[in-house]
C-alpha cells in the first residue's frame, strides 16, 4: 500500500476497468461514510500492547477486527 502512494496517477492502467455507463448511475446509490466516535474502552494491557505493536495506525486496526467480528456474528 505504502508502494502504490507513490505511483502518479500517470503510471496507473485502467485500460481494463469498464466504463460507469447510464445503466449504472440508473440504479447507483449515495453511500454515506461511517463517521467515528472518541471513546474510552479498557482493554486488558496485552491486548492493546500488541496492537501497538502491529503500528502506529493501531486503534483503525482495532476498529477493523471489531468491526470483522460484527460482520461475522450477522452472518451466522
């Protein structure tokens, strides 16, 4: 991901990416983005060391798992 932040837009092919046609936008639909909250949450301190130590981007990571054992406990 770091790599493909340097990479101008130039340098992309979207030769094989279709064209968004009137059929699409026909049946499209607006998407908000899920805004995010400041909390507080206590977390046992392994718990969270180890995120930490995954990067400095830990509590997006953190959101992420909750957020993958959300989708999974729908799915059951």
């Amino acid at each position: 991901m770091k790599k493909s932040k340097n990479i101008p837009d130039s340098a992309i092919d979207t030769s094989d990416i279709p064209k968004l046609d009137d059929h699409f936008w026909e049946t499209a639909k607006m998407v908000k983005p899920i805004t995010k909250k400041a909390i507080s949450i206590c977390l046992d301190s392994d718990v969270l060391e180890w995120f930490k130590n995954q990067g400095k981007d830990y509590e997006s990571m953190i959101n992420t798992v909750v957020r993958s054992y959300i989708n999974h406990q729908e799915h059951l």
